[in-house]
C-alpha cells in the first residue's frame, strides 16, 4: 500500500510490530529447518540492510530462547562477508584475497572452511582500497566531514583488523577532470550558485 511497510487493512484489530515480526520470522526459520534437518547442523547468519538492524537482533534473540539447537553464528566475529564484499567490488585482489583465505583459515573437509579472522595474519601485508569514500565505492569525493569522524571513530578498527585501509585524509589524489567535490557536506554543496539555480 506504497507505506514502506507491510500492514493487512482487512483486521480490524490488527498485531503487526517488531515482536509479532521477530516471532514470524523465528517461525519461518524453524520451519525451514523442520523441512530440511539435514542443514540445521551448518553456520547459520542472519543478515541484513536498513531496518533489519531491529530485525535481526530480534530474530537472533527469539532463536537463542527457543531453539539453541540452531548454529547461529555471531557475524561480527567472522570477516569473511566482508572479504568477499571487497573482492566483489574490485577492492582487493584475488591473490591478497586468497593469500588471506590461506593464512586465516583452516581448511575443512567438504567445500567449507573455518576462518578465524580475529586472529593475527600479520603475513599478508595490509590492502591500500583505491575508493576514498567507504560508503560510496564508486565515487571519487571523500564522505562529509562528520562521516569520516563516523567511519574513524567505528568502522575503522574493523577494517584496520581485516588489512584494509582507506585513504581518507588527504591521502587520495582527486581526478581533476570530476566535478568539484564538496568539502565540507552537502550544505555548502547545496549553497553553490549553481545548485540553487538548479534547485
């Protein structure tokens, strides 16, 4: 109903929240391993964008309390989403991504491998990332000011403990043949002549 959420108008009273949500979602977990048993023994993660960071912690909990026969697994913990996202995106290498692969992971039988990234692989040399914007990989500006203070003060440790470094602070060389990018966010973007004709 163009809302942004899902709602049924036919209940006249209806129970649509974050728990009666949490609740479903636990049911159409267990549902799926009641289908298929033979998967319940696997790493299970529970991922997600937007407004899954209420969902997911939710669903986590539910599955915690009522069935911890579920290897639910702590993503935080394990980078290898990350690496992948790098190497997919032409961040990375593949020979830095396979060096790291075969210097924090132990192979197991079968086409899975445990990865213990938490662990020290002071082997492979860090990765310079050739974006200076981690939140837009294909763009060439830098993030706002108040997002590079974000990225240093929470997301920086966790990519300084993957290998990964992004050039942030002046160690980006801008393309001259782009358009300017604004320095200080978008209100003094948005205050450029231009724009505001544009606008």
């Amino acid at each position: 109903v163009s809302t942004g959420f899902s709602y049924d108008e036919t209940t006249t009273n209806p129970h649509n929240d974050d728990v009666s949500t949490a609740n479903d979602n636990y049911l159409a977990v267990e549902s799926f391993f009641v289908k298929y048993p033979h998967l319940k023994k696997n790493p299970f993660y529970i991922t997600g964008e937007s407004y899954a960071g209420v969902y997911i912690p939710m669903l986590a909990t539910e599955v915690f309390k009522r069935n911890p026969t579920i290897n639910l697994k702590d993503g935080d913990r394990n980078y290898q989403a990350s690496y992948d996202f790098a190497l997919g995106h032409g961040l990375v290498t593949t020979e830095w991504y396979e060096k790291k692969i075969e210097s924090c992971c132990e192979c197991k039988s079968g086409p899975q491998h445990e990865c213990d990234f938490n662990k020290p692989c002071e082997s492979v040399p860090s990765a310079s990332v050739s974006t200076p914007n981690p939140y837009n990989i294909y763009d060439e500006c830098f993030p706002d000011l108040e997002l590079q203070y974000v990225f240093n003060a929470y997301s920086k440790p966790h990519f300084d403990k993957m290998g990964l470094r992004f050039p942030l602070n002046g160690e980006y060389k801008e393309n001259v043949n782009k358009p300017k990018c604004p320095k200080n966010g978008h209100t003094p973007y948005l205050n450029q002549p231009d724009v505001r004709k544009a606008l």
